[in-house]
C-alpha cells in the first residue's frame, strides 16, 4: 500500500529591523543575559506596546514579494499561556486579522519541474526568550534579551508532498527573505526556523490524515530528515493498527529522532482576544505603493533575465540564490561588456564560489572585486592569456598580488601569438620525439595530445591554444 | 449557568491558581451567579453589530525603528524573587 | 481642620504667604495625626515630599513655577513612582519598587507637584468599596463604620478629610467617581485616551483612565490640564490639542442643553439620592441650563458587559505576576506549575483570584463568541445610545451611586450586589467618555453625588456645568466632622 504525505510549514522570519517589535531595545544577537530586555520586553507593571514602522515595512515588503494581500487593516491579539520564556504570559500576535493573506512562492523539484507552493497568511509577531538549562542545580535560567524581537510567521498551505518539497519551499523562502532584505536567515542565531506540519493519507485519497506539528527546525537537513523520519513513524503507527494523535513533537538532531512533547500539550487553550493596548493595523495604498517602489527585481524574474542572456537555467539560478551574487554578477558584466554572460557565470558560479567557501565569505567580502574579476576575464576574452592560465592569475589575485595586468605582467603569464616562436617551439618538440611522430603518422591519432602537452610544457602554458592547434596539425601534417 | 466542580478546576489550572476543595466549592455558587449576570447578554439580539474593541475609533500609531533603551538589568533584577549570573531563575523547565 | 483647594494654596503660595514645605509638613502632620482612622495611605514619603517641597520653594522664590508648583498631592498605589513601593493594593506587590515614574508621575512633577505619598485601594482596582485591599479596608470619614467605595478609596477619604487637597485616581468602572460621590468631594475622569496611561498597572485596558480626586471642579480643570496630553509611550494615548479646562469653565450656563435619560431614576435608586440629583438638576436649570430628557436604552446591559470585558482584559493583563521577574514568589514550589499556582494563589486576594478566573472562563475555547464578542457587540450599542444622546445635547446628568455609603462588610459576600453598585458609572468607561461626580448634598447624613457625562473628549463642557454648580451651590465645602477620626485614633491607640 502506498501512502502520500502531507505537509504544510510554518516559517518564522526574525525581521531586519534595529529594535524590538514593541519596544525600543536592541535586537542584536548575542548580548549578555537580560541586558536587551527593558521593561517593555520584561513584561513590567504599567508599561505599554507601541509598534515599530520598520516591522511593518518589512511584513508589507514580503506580502508585495508573494504576490499576497496587504491587508488594508490587521489586528494584534494576545495568546495567553503560561511559560517562563513569555514574560507578559500571553504572546502578542496577529490571529483572526493577519496583514499578509495568500501569495505563493515556486519551488524547483529535482526533475526540473515547478511547482507552486500558496501561502496562507504572514503575520507580525513577537518573540519569547529563552530558558537555559545548564549551570543551575535543579533550576533553569530565563534570558528576556530575544523577546519582544519582531517575527514574521509564514504559513504554508498543506501542499507539499515529501521532504524534498518541504526543503526546498524552505530554501525559497529562506532565499526571499534575504533578497527582499527583511531577515537575515541566520539559522544558528535562530533568525530564521521552522515548524512543520506533517500526516499521511493513502495515496489516491482526499481526506487529510491527523497531523503531528514538529518543532525546532533551525537547518533545511533537519528540515528533511525530520520530516522523512516522522513519515516513517506515522506510517508503521498506522500499518500497526495505531492511531496518530495531534501533537506537538520535538526534533533532536543528536538522535534523528521526534519525541513527543508533552508539556506544550495541555495549555491549548490560548484565548485569544484583541490586545487592547494597541490599536488596528492600517496600511493605505500610498504605504503600499512606497514600499513597491523599493522592491529589488525579485529572483524569478531575475534568473529569467540570465537565461535570456545565454545562461542555462540552472546556472542562472545558482546566481540567484542571493541577491548579492546577482548583483556581483551583473557588476562583472557592466565592466566587461565584451565577456560572454556564460563564460562570467561560469567564473561566480565556479572558481569565485569555490574561493569563498574555503574562505568561508560572503561575496560581499570576495576578495576579488567585481571590477577585478571583469579585468581578468577581459584578458581571457581578448586572448592575453588562457582560461587555463586565468585560473593561477585568479589565485594569485585571491591571495592580494594585485590586479590581473599586473600579475601576468609581473609573471609574464601573457599569451605566445607570435607565430614565429609557436613554430619554433613545435619544431623543437617533434625534433626531440621521433617515435611518437612515426607513431601519429601510421594513424594513432590520440598522440596529437601528446603533442600540444609538450609544446605548453615548453611555453610555460602561454601557446595560444587555438592557434597552436592549427601550427601543430600542419606541421604533423 | 451554573458550572461545575470540572469547570472550576480547568478554569483555576488555565488561570495557574491553586484553587483549595473548599474555594472551588464557593466558586461553583458565586461564579455561577456571576455568570447568570453576564448571561443576561445572551438574549440581546446583535445581529449586524459590529464588535467594539476600543472606545477609540483610532488607528494603530507606528514608533520609528530606533533602539532608545540602555541596559537597566542591575536596577531592574532587584525586583527578582531569585536571578543569578543575569537570568532569571526558575524551577527546571522540562520540554 | 480646615480643607483649602488647590486653587487657594496656589494663589498662597505664589503670593508667598505660605511655603510648600509648609505645606508639605502639614499634609505629613494630619496623616500622622488622623490616618490610623481612615487607613487611606499605603506608604508616606516624607523625605521626598520635603526634599521636593523645598525645590519648589526655591523656584517659587525666583518667581518661576505654575499654579501647581509646591502643591501637595498623593497617587493612588496604582501609578508607578521610581524609586517608591507600589503595591496596586496587593500582596502580590507588596515589595515592589517601580524602577520608573508613570507618565502622569512624569507631567505633574514637572508642574511642580509635591508627592507626598501613595493611596490605599481595591486591590489591582478591581472593588467598588476599597475592602479588597491588601493593606486593609478604607473608612469614610464621614462614618468610619462605611466603605467609602473604591476603588480609589484611599484618594477619596484622604482628600474628603483633609489629609490633602488632592490626589490621583484611576476609574476603570467607577472606581473614581463612585467613591468621590460616597465621601462628598469631586471625582473627575477625563475621556479615554486623553491621560496616557503608561506607567498605570493595567485591570483592563480599555477602560481604564486616570482622572483626579479634589474638592471642586476648578482643581480638577487645573490638575488635568497638567496631567492631560498626548504621550507616544501609549498606542491608545489620544494625539489632541488639550484644551484650557481652567478657562473654559467660566462659561455661563446659558443654552447649555443638559440631557437626563429616564434609566438613571428607575427603582434600583435610593429615594433620597434620586431627591438630591432632582434637586441638583434644578439648580442648573435656574443658572440657565435646559433639562431635556434623552434615552440610554441599553443602559442596563452595562453591568452585565463590563463584568465580561473587564474580566477577561484582567485575566490576560494580570497573567505578568507570576513570581519570575517581580512581585511575590512563593515558598518551596516543587515545580514551574506548582510555583506559578501557589505564587498567584497566595498573592492575589480572593476578589482578584474571582475575577480572573471570571475572565478566564469568558475567553476560554466555546465561550469566546457567547461572551466576549457578544460583549462588545452589547458594548457598541451602549456606545451609540450615548453618541445619539450627545447629538442634542452638552452634557448627561445623573446620580454617580445607586446609594450612599453602605457599610463595610455589608456587600463582601455578594459579588453581584457589588457589581450591580457601579450600574450608573460603567456605561460612561464602556464609551470612554468624560465624567465627574460633584456633591449634590446627603441622605441619611451621607453624601450623595451628582454624575455628570461628557460626550468624547468633551471634558470642558462637563468640568463647566459641575464649576458653575459648585459656584451656585456649597455642598462641596461640607466637610466631615474631625472629632470622630481622633477618638478612633485614640481608641485605636488604647487598644494596642
């Protein structure tokens, strides 16, 4: 018997913004303990929730992203429970009145096909803090620093089928919001996580099956495995005559494993009612149409534009995963007009990834500016030197000996297109390997290789290679 | 509407009061009475009436993005039933 | 003793006929003397009200300082005071200093103010007879056998018997023109929106609005001015001009419409009470007023609306004590649960504990709908009785308390009874308008209050036609006898 799962997400997005959602302390990662939660934040007596614009900016920025609804009026509820991580003992978040509805984002799926994956809603809350459970005997310590900081929850429709989708709407998400510049997508400082809703149904049925929500989701393999375990696990309870029950469960990286968790359980009734210490949300069109003004070119439609320019698909999406990649790229082609766009994509996609990541740098950081990678493809495009010899110029660029005219300068890296010394340098060459020319004579073509090896051998790798091809095969003959 | 001894409990759990046998037994009479108060709304007809939230017919104001608070931990932890190294301490949270 | 208005002593003091540590001193001196009766403050600050007294001095001696500078005044234990205990009349708070001032703290300092201390009340507000404070009940000066309501009750008898001139309220059903009216001073409450209300503990958000408890409606007019504006600190704070109380009072009564709706006088009310408020309404009419009858149609459903709006918003405002970062913590707890539960149980008194439990219930999953929403449906359409009201006329005029002071002890074990007290003051926080309670003379020896209601933000109009009947009339000047206060402090004093 076959079974279909069902999963639908719930993105929380840490928002961009200086200061908390509610309050004017700090949102930066990493403070002492307590030492970014003011009164506001620590929930005292009397104080009150004023909300940040920029938080608002942001939201309507993704929900204009997604092709969602604005809502012209949206409305702030509190969700109260008990926990020590949530000061105020009710959340202040958005419920019946989101300000983001709809929008979908696509998703590639491995066959190359697409797939759209609708949005439900988005909308603005704040954070909790964290309890810390080391270092005290039998106690647990609450840091307030990260509540009150401004959350985005994106809600997916159940409409993806496996893990696979699962990561990768993750990953389109997690790539919007960066693009759009509304969150960092830091997964290790927790700026960007997961829940995930995952059931199974029979394959071929409609009825949704029960769903289990899992918690904790901080990387897109977690993500994945997590998702494909609970499968797993739902299937063999069903296969066994069980019954799965709605839960929230817990991911642990560390076992690979969901457990059940029982202490969110009881609390669900969260009485939400409209805070009454703020007022409607409302967002008029000229707000809209300012923030639409400001919107980047969004990476669909900017990979769309690569391929146009001669880019196959994939590569054109690789340059899009992050907006400072396309951009890099594209500053690579205005300097160097005479540059094959698919020769330049290569060089980001490849080598200058490559250099990065062993750097472990952002292309921000790339010690090889954009205006420096243009000059050395120029060189490549122009016939100075070999894509071959580009490869060392670009090292030596990468560890800061200068531009690229000074390293081949500097190492007289520059092409031989004289003729003249090609010529001698070919003759030199089958003056010294008799028997592989009376081999290549008597039709063993493979040796003409051989032949263009010794002959860069000789030249230090500076034969124009083309036009050591043509020589070559007129000298052999 | 008169509630019941179950009501009582789960209301006093959602609420986190340790509610004695003897208080939830005077809860049942007097918040029973309270409820038949209330209840007296049940028959108003509402229909086509919207919900009053606030009494403001006002729309939420925005705060500029700015970071305005310093760190008051010292000041402020003197209130602290119990903190240490800057938290807040509690007993084990179990997840 | 005799009471002197705000007014007065700031005409005294700018004349330098007196100093306001003179004052100060005085007002530390009667509560010494006479509070053991009345139990009306929590905590007394001496030491700031002198060191503050002289800063006022020295201003007033370079001829700077408004007419509130040097005053002396005490804060409901409502209002956050840096540095100061604020207790909201609870255990729960009782060791609790505010590490900030509230942004009515905040203005009135700043006009000069000189606090002297904080008031008793209902714990976190929620009472109408001042018995559920922690710190003990409060007694009328005028029959210390009696409530003098609440939950400002400690403001209330402190100014009623002189303690001081002035002092601060806050009125979420009532709780400041129901006790002005139960001790024959005045009690205003200004519109909601118009007092910021950070730095206010919160019992329910949307009602709740700070207003001021004095002997004349001039003093409420200067006090608000002052108190009154816009305050980015809260989202619901009003961003309107503040209009001049002070001067706008002078007006002549002449043409003013004054509307009275028939639900006020139905037989719940007090035969004398109703006989003064008639009286009252008389008297506006012969300064030049015109009675008109208007209709509150769903007046009556104000009770049992309040009773789910207030409770459910105190429900979810009040879930912050839980013995973590503030405020009482209980001993010995075995477990995160068991030291919210008992942490609560034991710092919350048994009213508060009912009506969080009350809100609870009212927002619980299934009830949601039946109560909470169907409430503010029912709270709209007290809201448009009283818009349609206010289209034909200035102000509403009715009694404050369905009767005067009742005894204390005589309505703790009917919370019903109770709530059913506030029937005449809850309608005006469910629309958020202005209101102020004047003395309109006594019944049975007790003060009766007249209440009259504002349309929003129409603060002048009501703080117009109470100066002018106070100008016309002198119920506002009675004041308590003193004798009865010292032999209780002196009883009180015996029996230690």
């Amino acid at each position: 018997m076959s079974w279909e799962p069902v999963i639908g997400l719930e993105i929380h997005a840490q928002l961009a913004t200086r200061s908390k959602i509610f309050s004017g302390a700090a949102t930066a990662y990493g403070a002492p303990p307590n030492t970014q939660a003011c009164l506001v934040d620590l929930g005292y007596p009397g104080v009150l929730p004023v909300l940040n614009a920029e938080a608002v900016r942001l939201a309507v920025r993704f929900g204009l992203a997604i092709g969602g609804t604005v809502a012209p009026r949206s409305i702030f509820a509190r969700k109260n429970y008990f926990y020590p991580d949530l000061p105020k003992g009710y959340q202040i978040s958005q419920y019946e009145l989101p300000v983001v509805k709809g929008g979908s984002v696509e998703i590639l799926l491995d066959d190359g096909s697409r797939k759209t994956v609708r949005l439900t809603r988005a909308h603005l809350e704040e954070d909790a803090g964290k309890s810390l459970h080391e270092s005290f005997q039998g106690l647990s310590g609450i840091d307030l620093n990260r509540a009150g900081t401004p959350l985005l929850e994106i809600v997916s429709e159940p409409d993806m089928r496996s893990a696979k989708e699962a990561a990768a709407y993750m990953r389109r998400v997690h790539q919007l919001v960066r693009w759009i510049g509304i969150c960092d997508g830091n997964m290790q400082e927790g700026s960007f996580r997961c829940d995930a809703n995952v059931s199974v149904r029979r394959a071929g049925t409609d009825k949704l099956g029960t769903r289990t929500e899992i918690k904790n989701l901080n990387s897109f393999r977690f993500l994945e495995r997590a998702i494909l375990h609970e499968i797993d696990r739902q299937i063999e309870v069903i296969e066994d005559g069980g019954r799965i029950v709605q839960e929230t469960r817990l991911y642990d990286p560390d076992r690979d494993e969901t457990r059940s968790m029982r202490s969110k359980e009881e609390a669900n009734d969260y009485r939400y009612f409209p805070d009454p210490d703020l007022l409607p949300l409302e967002i008029d069109a000229a707000t809209l149409d300012a923030v639409r003004a400001t919107l980047p070119e969004l990476p669909d439609r900017r990979a769309a534009r690569f391929v146009t320019l001669g880019i196959p698909a994939a590569d054109a999406a690789q340059l899009t995963l992050e907006r400072d990649t396309a951009d890099y790229f594209e500053a690579v082609l205005a300097a160097a007009p005479a540059v094959e766009p698919r020769v330049a994509a290569n060089w980001v996609n490849g080598d200058l990834a490559a250099a990065l990541n062993d750097a472990g740098l952002g292309i921000t950081a790339s010690r090889v500016g954009a205006a420096a990678l243009a000059a050395l493809l120029l060189r490549v495009a122009d016939n100075t030197i070999s894509g071959k010899i580009a490869k060392d110029v670009f090292a030596a660029m990468w560890a800061g000996e200068g531009g690229a005219d000074d390293i081949i300068a500097a190492r007289g890296l520059r092409q031989i297109t004289d003729s003249g010394a090609l010529e001698a340098a070919i003759d030199k060459v089958i003056a010294a390997s008799p028997n592989q020319l009376a081999e290549y004579r008597a039709g063993k073509d493979k040796l003409f290789g051989y032949f263009v090896g010794q002959v860069m051998k000789a030249t230090g790798g500076k034969a124009n290679p083309q036009q050591l091809n043509e020589l070559l095969r007129r000298k052999l003959g | 509407m008169a509630l019941t001894r179950e009501n009582v409990a789960y209301i006093a759990h959602l609420a986190r009061l340790a509610v004695s046998e003897r208080e939830a037994a005077d809860y049942v009479v007097k918040l029973s009475r309270i409820l038949d108060l209330v209840d007296q709304l049940r028959q108003v007809d509402t229909a086509g009436i919207a919900p009053m939230a606030h009494p403001l017919p006002m729309a939420q104001r925005l705060r500029p993005d700015a970071v305005t608070e310093t760190d008051r931990r010292e000041d402020i932890q003197r209130n602290a039933p119990q903190a240490a190294e800057g938290l807040y301490l509690v007993p084990r949270v179990i997840e | 003793m005799e009471r002197q208005t705000i007014a007065a002593l700031g005409r005294a003091l700018r004349a330098r006929e007196v100093s306001s540590r003179e004052l100060a001193s005085a007002a530390l001196e009667h509560i010494a003397r006479l509070d053991g009766a009345l139990n009306s403050f929590i905590t007394v600050t001496a030491d700031q009200a002198l060191t503050a007294a002289d800063a006022a001095d020295r201003r007033l001696a370079r001829g700077e300082g408004g007419p509130l500078t040097g005053i002396p005044f005490a804060w409901k234990d409502i209002f956050c005071t840096r540095g100061v205990r604020t207790t909201c009349g609870s255990k729960m708070l009782a060791n609790f200093v505010a590490p900030y001032d509230a942004a009515a703290v905040e203005r009135l300092h700043a006009a000069g103010i000189v606090s002297i201390g904080k008031t008793n009340m209902d714990e976190f507000a929620m009472g109408s007879s001042n018995e559920t404070s922690w710190f003990g009940p409060v007694h009328n000066p005028w029959d210390l056998e009696r409530s003098p309501g609440g939950s400002s009750g400690g403001s209330a008898a402190a100014v009623a018997a002189g303690l001081i001139s002035a002092a601060s309220g806050t009125d979420t059903g009532g709780s400041i023109r129901q006790p002005a009216a139960l001790v024959g001073i005045t009690g205003f409450k200004p519109s909601y929106g118009r007092v910021s209300r950070y730095g206010m503990i919160a019992f329910a958000s949307s009602l709740d609005q700070a207003g001021v408890l004095t002997l004349t409606a001039e003093d409420a007019a200067l006090l608000i001015e002052a108190m009154a504006g816009f305050d980015d600190r809260d989202s619901t704070s009003a961003n309107l001009p503040v209009p001049a109380y002070a001067t706008d009072i002078g007006k002549s009564l002449a043409g003013r419409r004054i509307g009275v709706p028939p639900e006020f006088f139905e037989p719940g009310l007090d035969g004398e009470c109703g006989a003064r408020v008639r009286e009252a309404l008389a008297v506006l009419e012969s300064l030049g007023a015109q009675v008109v009858e208007v209709s509150l149609p769903h007046l009556s459903l104000s009770v049992p609306t309040y009773y789910i709006v207030a409770p459910a918003e105190a429900s979810s405002n009040l879930a912050r004590f839980d013995g973590v970062r503030f405020g009482h913590r209980a001993e010995g707890a075995t477990s995160l649960e068991d030291l919210y539960k008992k942490s609560r149980q034991e710092g919350f008194g048994p009213e508060v504990r009912r009506r969080l439990m009350t809100g609870t219930y009212v927002l619980s999953a299934g009830y949601f709908d039946a109560y909470y929403l169907q409430a503010q449906k029912a709270r709209e359409l007290i809201a448009a009785d009283f818009r349609a009201a206010f289209a034909k006329v200035d102000v509403i005029a009715g009694p404050t308390a369905p009767t005067p002071a009742f005894r204390l002890g005589e309505k703790t074990d009917d919370p019903v009874q109770m709530y059913l007290n506030d029937i005449y003051t809850i309608a005006v926080n469910l629309a958020g308008l202005p209101g102020i309670s004047v003395p309109c003379g006594f019944a049975r020896g007790l003060p009766v209050g007249l209440q009259l209601i504002g349309p929003a933000f129409g603060e002048s109009a009501v703080l117009n036609v109470a100066h002018q009947y106070q100008l016309a009339t002198d119920w506002h000047s009675k004041a308590p006898p003193e004798a009865p206060l010292v032999a209780a402090v002196a009883a009180k004093g015996r029996s230690r």
